[in-house]
C-alpha cells in the first residue's frame, strides 16, 4: 500500500540526489545512500510511515 504523496516524492528526489551528488564530491562511497529515497520514492511506500502509520497521500473523493 503507497503512503508518500507527490510533494514527499520530490523531496526525496531532492535529498536522494544531493546525498549522492556530496559522496561524489567528497569521493566516498557513503553517496550510495542517496539511493534508499531514490529507492522509496519509486516505490510509493516508507517503511517507516508504515509503522507510524503517517500517509503523505491525498484523500481521493469519490
């Protein structure tokens, strides 16, 4: 089940590739870990909202 809404996708975009952009700037391989939000926001889903049971989603009306 998806629990990260638009707004929350580009901000991991944004964190994901700034995390990777410092590991290649300071030559290390910590940057790899800008790929965990990368991951996630393809994904739709946190682990982490799962179990706070937080969803960045908007309600659809029906």
């Amino acid at each position: 089940m998806k629990n990260i809404g638009q707004t929350d996708k580009y901000l991991r975009l944004v964190i994901g590739l700034g995390i990777m952009a410092w590991g290649l700037y300071i030559h290390t391989m910590w940057g790899l870990l800008g790929l965990l939000p990368l991951f996630f926001m393809v994904l739709g889903w946190s682990p982490l909202y799962a179990v706070l049971g937080i969803s960045t989603l908007k309600k659809k009306k029906n």
